[in-house]
C-alpha cells in the first residue's frame, strides 16, 4: 500500500504520505483502522501529503472518513492537506460540514502544514463555522 503514518504524540498530529498507488478506498480504510485502534486520534490534528496523489476520492470514502472520526470532541480540530491543488480548498469547505468538530486547510509544503497546526493551537479554540 502507498500510505504512510506516524504519530507525534507530544503535538497530538498524525501525519501521513499518501502516494499515487492509493486509492481513495484505500486510504479512508486505512484511516478507520488507525482510528479503531486508537480512539483519541479523532480529536487529534492530521496533516495529509497528498502531493503524490492521483485522487479518486469520492463522497463514500469522505464519508467513510468523517464516521471514523465521528468519536471527536467538539473541537475544533484541523485536517491539513499538503497538496498543490488549490481547488481543494472550496472541497474543504463541504468536509467541514461533514466532520463533527473537524476543519480542513490546504497547505503547499509539510512546513506550512506545521506552522500552521502550530498557529491555530496558539490561537486557541476557533469557531466551527470558520
């Protein structure tokens, strides 16, 4: 499989590289295993290296995803793609909506991703609806 993970437990982040062999299936079932076995990762922050990415993610595996992650705490907590598509942005907006306590940005580089998650947590608690 095309996916990679690891956990900063002290930043309570999950972050993971998704490459072009994985499908959209592929990579919401993997995000419910990791879930399943470890319950507290829906409140936690992830960042998503989809650089690489082919897509093929469709309404099913988004919704697969956001009912994984449905345990969550009313947040906020942020899912942060690193992508070069811009256009993820306005898809950003629906998964906001259909996440329980969950925002998502899109960033170019893992740095941005880290300074963002960073920025947000020193913020403080956001309103949902931003």
């Amino acid at each position: 499989m095309d996916i990679e993970h690891r956990f900063d437990d002290g930043k309570k982040r999950v972050l993971m590289t998704i490459g072009e062999a994985a499908s959209g299936a592929a990579v919401s079932s993997y995000i419910a295993g990791l879930a399943a076995g470890r319950p507290e990762l829906a409140d936690w922050d992830w960042v998503q290296d989809i650089r690489d990415s082919l897509g093929g993610v469709d309404n099913a595996d988004i919704a697969a995803v956001a009912e994984a992650l449905a345990t969550a705490s009313p947040g906020p907590c942020w899912t942060i793609y690193v992508t070069h598509d811009h256009n993820l942005a306005l898809w950003c907006k629906v998964m906001d909506a259909m996440f329980k306590g969950r925002l998502h940005r899109v960033v170019a580089t893992p740095q941005a991703a880290a300074t963002l998650l960073d920025t947000l947590r020193a913020a403080g608690p956001a309103p949902l609806s931003a």
